[in-house]
C-alpha cells in the first residue's frame, strides 16, 4: 500500500535526485527516496553512525595482533599495501 506524504529537501538533495530521474536512473523522485529507505532498512544503516563506528572499532580491536596494521613511521602506507597485497596472495 502506498501512502503518500509530504517531506523537505535540501536544494542539495532535490537537485541530486531529480538528475539520477533525469539519467533514467529512477522514475520518480519518490523512488530515489524509497531506495535510500530500503537500503537502510536491509543493511542495519539505520543504526545512528557514532555507534556503528563504535562497533566496528570493536570488532577490530578483537583482531589477532598479526592482523593490525602498524601506523608508526613515515611508511604507513607502503605497509599498507604490503598487508593488502599479501591478502590478496593468500587468495
């Protein structure tokens, strides 16, 4: 059932959402609008974003040590690259 309502947008998001209906990207601007929902309602996105970076902090800090990545030293992101390229030999 659809029930329709009113809602205020930024210039910002209204011009945004009227180009991806303009590109075909949508039919309507009701439909950007209920995708950006759907996508939060199937991902958890809904979770207020200081507590999701929370979590995730959480789930990495219980990370074996070898798995860290050190950010000491002028070459963090050649260490970087070295673990990415490593994971990425391991398959």
């Amino acid at each position: 059932m659809t029930i329709k309502t009113t809602i205020a947008l930024s210039e910002d998001h209204l011009r945004y959402a009227e180009k991806l209906v303009e590109n075909g990207q949508y039919p309507s601007i009701s439909s950007v609008i209920e995708a950006g929902l759907e996508q939060m309602m199937t991902t958890g996105s809904e979770q207020d974003p200081v507590s999701a970076m929370a979590d995730e902090i959480n789930r990495r800090m219980e990370l074996p040590r070898d798995q860290w990545i050190s950010m000491e030293g002028d070459n963090v992101f050649d260490d970087i690259e070295a673990f990415i390229q490593a994971k990425l030999a391991k398959g």
